[in-house]
C-alpha cells in the first residue's frame, strides 16, 4: 500500500471514521482503523460491530493495499502533523512508515484481514431526508431515552414510517418525546436505532445536504455520500406509544417557554440539595406558583400564564420538565393537562410536530 | 441583617470568595460563605482555614448583621435571578430570605460566630505589584511545583526578595522554573505559598491594577483592594536552589520555539504509548533530530537549529520539556548544555528575567 493526501482531508476523515471507535472492545482489532487504498481513492473505516463508520477521500495512490491501525495514536499523530502533504507506505509485513515533511513514523499496523466484514445493505429503498432537519429531530427526542439498561428496547429512538410520516420517538416511563415529519416513503417502517448510534450520526451530520436512510430488518444504513453509517437495530417490539398519549385534556397553560424554564430551575435549585427533585406546580387564573422545599430551604416562584379550563396542583420531578423546556426552541408553549395524576402534554404553541409528554410526581397528600 | 444589592455585584463577589471554598472539608460551616453587613457595604467571605478570601461590595444596608449560608447553593441561586435587584433579609435566627422580582427564597443559616476568624495581617510592610506581571511571573513558575506531598516544601513557590529583585521559584526534583522581576522593597523576604493559593490568586487577578503583598512568618495577603486574599505558608526551609543552575555549558542551541515544541510534541506521541515518555535529542551542526520508539512504532523528526559547541546526544521525558516550552511565549530560545548527564537550562533569547531547567534521562548505552 502506499498513497499520498492532504493532511486536512486525512484528518477530517479520520475524526469522522473514529467515532466509532468505542475503545472499549476486548478485541484489539476494534482499537484500529481500517485503511484500504484502491484507485485514486483511500477509505477509512471504523467498528465496534454494533456501529461502523465508513468514508473515504481522495488521495493519490500508487499501490494499493489495506492495514488497520491504531485509531488514538494516528488520530493524534495526523492532527499534530504540518498542514502538507503526507506519505503513507508499507514498509513489511507489519509496519507502515508515514511521512510529512522532515516528521517520519514507523507504526506497526495490525492486519486488515482481522478487521470485522461490514454488514451488506441493500440500499433499494431510500428514505431521503435534509440532514439539518434529521438532525433537529434527533436531538429533539434523543434526550428522552432510557438510561438504564433493564429494557433494552428503550435505549433507543423509534424511527416509525406511516401513512406518509416519519415518526421519531424515545420514553423512558416517566416521559415522552415524539418528533413528526410529512415525507414520501412507498410502505411502513418501524425500526428502533440505538442511542449510542444516534449521537454519532448527529456529529456528523452537516447542515446543507442530504442524507439517504435504509433500513433491513437489522440493520439501518445512513447514507451522506462520502460516509456511511451502518447500525444495527435494536431487538424487540417498541412500546405502543400511542396509547400513552392522551387525546383529551381538561385545562390548557399556554406561557413563555423561557420564563417557565427559568422559573422551574431556579425552584429545582433547592429541590436538588435534598435529592428529590420536587417542585409543585399550582395553576391559577392568570398566573403559575412554582414552589419546592427541602431541608434547606423552600422557594416560591410566580409566572404570567394564560389558562383555559379549571385551576390544578400538580408536582413533578423537575429535570424532566426541564429536559423538555430546554430542548424546544419555541417561544410560547402550550401545557395540557388533566388532574395531578394525568399526564402532562407540551407542544409548541405554533406547530403540531412535536409532542412531549411528563408524568407527574403524586404528591403523599393528594 | 437586611440589604439590597445588584444581582450581577453580588454574583461577582460571590465567585470570587467561592473560590477559597474547597468543599472536602469535615467542618460544614466551611462549605458555607459568611455575608456581613456593614454601613453601606457588605463583605463576602469564604475559607478552607490555609486559604481564605474576602471582597466588598456595595449595598443599601437597613439592618446590620452577618449570617453564613451555603456557597454552592446561594451562588447556584443568585445566579440563576433575573438580571435586578435582590433583597435579603434575617427572617428568624435560623433563615433569611431572598427576594428578587417574583423569586422568593427561605434559606436555612449557618451561624456567623461558627466561622473561623481570619488570621490578622499587619500591612505595615508592602510589596506593590502590576497584577498582570504578577500573574505572569506565577503562571510561568507554578506549573514545575511538585504534584506529589512527600517533600509538602515543594508543592508550593518560593517568592524571594533580595537584592531589589523578586525571585519566584518552583522545583519538583525533575525540573526548575525561575521567573525574576525588579522591585523597589526594604529587605529581605524567602516565603513559600501553597500551590493550591496560587491558582485562585490568578482567576482572581485582573490585567490593569496594582496588587499588594504582604508577608508576616506565617502568612501572606494580597490586597486588590476590594478584595483580601490571606493564605498560610508553607513550613521548612526551600531548596537552595541557586545552586543547581549551572552558570557554564558546553554547548549552546538556538532554536524556534514553536518549531521545536511541534516536534516534540509528535515524538512524544509514540513515547507516550509505552508510557516512558523518552525522546532523544541528537544535536548537531545545523540541526537537530529527535527520536522516540516504543512497541508500537518509531520516530524521527529534523528541526533547524544553531549550533556553538559541540554535538551532543541527549534524552528527556518529552513533558518536562513540553512543559516548559509551552509556558514561555517567546518566539527564539535557547538550550544550554554540558553533557547527556547534566542539566539543560532553556532561557529567552532575549531577556535573561525567566531561566527553566530539565534535568535529562541517563540511557543505558550512554
């Protein structure tokens, strides 16, 4: 093997292959990257078998050849190499030697024979999305899933095609985030992608283009051109969400989403210190008392709110609502409600694509 | 007590007395901020008994009194308020509460007579200083003190006063940072200041004020004015550290500073794998090659460099030397050398106000 290419290119390129470089593998082989030079091309590819990343770039190339090396040490060694050109050649069986300018490495390299085969994805059919709108709808329900490992099935996000829309939903039993779009997709699709996955696939994701998903029965394909990002599916039925999401409310809060949020974390300050989480939401008339206590302490925090329907005491673990209220970018919010041990519904006031949904806390004398 | 301040005055003061609460001490009221209220004024204090920090600010005082709440949870609140005034008043013996517009606190209290007094310094005697040079001369020493307790003298700087020239010092038995300065003072000063006090006398320095320093046998202030800062100083005698400056060599190198750093830095790369952290600097006529290997690669990187003397072959943990070429800002230095035993001491080109010295790595074919 041995080609040449701009140290810049090389080095984007393997930010991007190393992602999925968990280094937590018990295989060595895994701590690498994989490097095959064909025509004019180089790509680099990374794997934890779960989650592989491939791209490629161009370089010159004047023998071609694969190796893996390891991914840190490379990594590390291109991004402090002069913005030049850089070499990179076998030397034996297993060493390679690396060359920019007056640095030259020699690196023993593994072989690329050992490296995990990526699962082939038949890429027929195409769900075509604007990455900057995938991305928005990731981020707006990754947050909400599960953090322990006791349902599997919930560590992931739903990615659900129906009747022409494209569902995005993540719970964790005590909250719920669905995100929808309107696209054009010949038949149905219900796949849930890992978490880990989807962190990933929001680094990279730019904000101009456009990004080409499959999914097989196990695995997803994402498709930006130059990078590809293969995940397996996670196994299992995902919860029937649609059932959790109540269609009725008896009263509806609609208030500035920066104000309550403020308000909820300055009363969740003292919630905190006694590890409860706790503040009491009591709705009036024309205004919202926050309150919340602790061996610290109490507070009482008071917000404008338009109310349509009867007033409620409701309590809540704070971080939830404040997950939500931090992840919307509205400015006004609509809360709909129906008794203190109802879910509580949020959406922007504007748009009906986003829905979240946080359970309450019942409070002992309730 | 009750007063009414800025929200944004408080919020500073507050992260600036913050700064001497380390939050591992045994003693609760140590996690806590004393606030007094004077005519006019109200001082914040925070301690760790070796390290205790004051600072005034200005507010409209109605009732007398001091009270000590505690420093995480009230600068967590304060600085969540909305950008206005904030009251605080003594509810009970126990509580005092915060008003700010709609937020409205109850915090339980500590007592104020639980706080420990801080150690009275006479400031009789003052060294007068520009805190940026301050600042400077303390970042370019601190970093060589010694990171382990088995020689407690070490892990702090020595600021020696002699001869109208303030010598700050700091050795961890690998390496040596010397900075020196001009001054006008009447006699003599040798006190060593905990590293710990060190590093929050820098986030608390500003770029255009005069700082003044004071010593008694035990301890040291700084005054900024508005703001104290009292710490304890180290006990024993500092290592005469005079006498392990070399004032001859061999062999001298000029060289570019960030050219050299690159170089290192990249070698140090593959050293730092096998954990040894061993480069080798092989000084010639008119260059300079440097190489590393380990299990996982090998490598050389050339530099330019002038020569007076002789070559000369010679090893070092690459993070003494990164250490120091980082910390100077200079664009030429130079390396002064006798042998691949003895010290190598690194200086500015141009002035002779900082001296840095590494001792090398014996090899085992040398």
């Amino acid at each position: 093997m041995k080609f040449k290419c701009e140290k810049n290119v090389l080095q984007e390129a393997i930010s991007i292959a190393q992602k999925a470089v968990t280094g937590k593998s018990t295989m060595p082989i895994l701590q690498g990257i994989l490097i095959t030079a064909e025509k004019d091309e180089i790509t680099l590819t990374g794997s934890d078998i779960d989650l592989s990343i491939e791209t490629k770039i161009s370089a010159e190339v004047s023998e071609t050849g694969s190796i893996v090396v390891d991914s840190r040490l490379f990594g590390d060694i291109v991004r402090k190499l002069p913005n030049s050109y850089i070499e990179l050649n076998s030397v034996d069986s297993n060493s390679i030697e690396l060359i920019c300018e007056k640095s030259k490495f020699n690196l023993v390299h593994m072989n690329a024979e050992d490296f995990p085969s990526l699962p082939s994805v038949d890429e027929d059919t195409l769900l075509s999305l604007n990455q900057k709108l995938l991305k928005s709808m990731i981020k707006g329900t990754m947050f909400a899933i599960a953090q322990d490992e006791t349902r599997p099935i919930l560590t992931g996000v739903l990615f659900e095609i129906k009747n022409n829309n494209l569902n995005l939903v993540a719970l964790d039993g005590y909250r719920l985030a669905l995100k929808r779009e309107t696209i054009n997709y010949e038949g149905d699709v219900s796949a849930v992608i890992p978490g880990k996955t989807l962190s990933e696939v929001v680094k990279i994701l730019d904000e101009e283009h456009e990004v080409n998903i499959t999914f097989t029965s196990n695995h997803t394909l994402f498709n930006l051109g130059k990078t590809k990002i293969i995940s397996r599916l996670l196994e299992g039925e995902f919860i029937k969400y649609n059932s959790i999401i109540p269609e009725e409310y008896n009263l509806k809060v609609t208030t500035r989403r920066d104000e309550l949020l403020n308000c909820i974390e300055r009363a969740s300050l003292v919630a905190k210190e006694g590890n409860t989480n706790l503040i009491k939401l009591d709705i009036e008339d024309e205004y919202m008392v926050i309150t919340s206590n602790s061996q610290l302490g109490n507070v009482r925090e008071e917000l404008n709110i338009i109310l349509q329907g009867q007033p409620l005491e409701i309590a809540f673990n704070s971080k939830y609502l404040i997950d939500v209220l931090k992840i919307m970018d509205e400015e006004e919010i609509v809360m709909e409600l129906s008794s203190s041990v109802s879910p509580c519904v949020i959406k922007s006031k504007e748009n009906s694509n986003c829905i979240y949904l946080v359970l309450p806390v019942r409070l002992l004398n309730s």
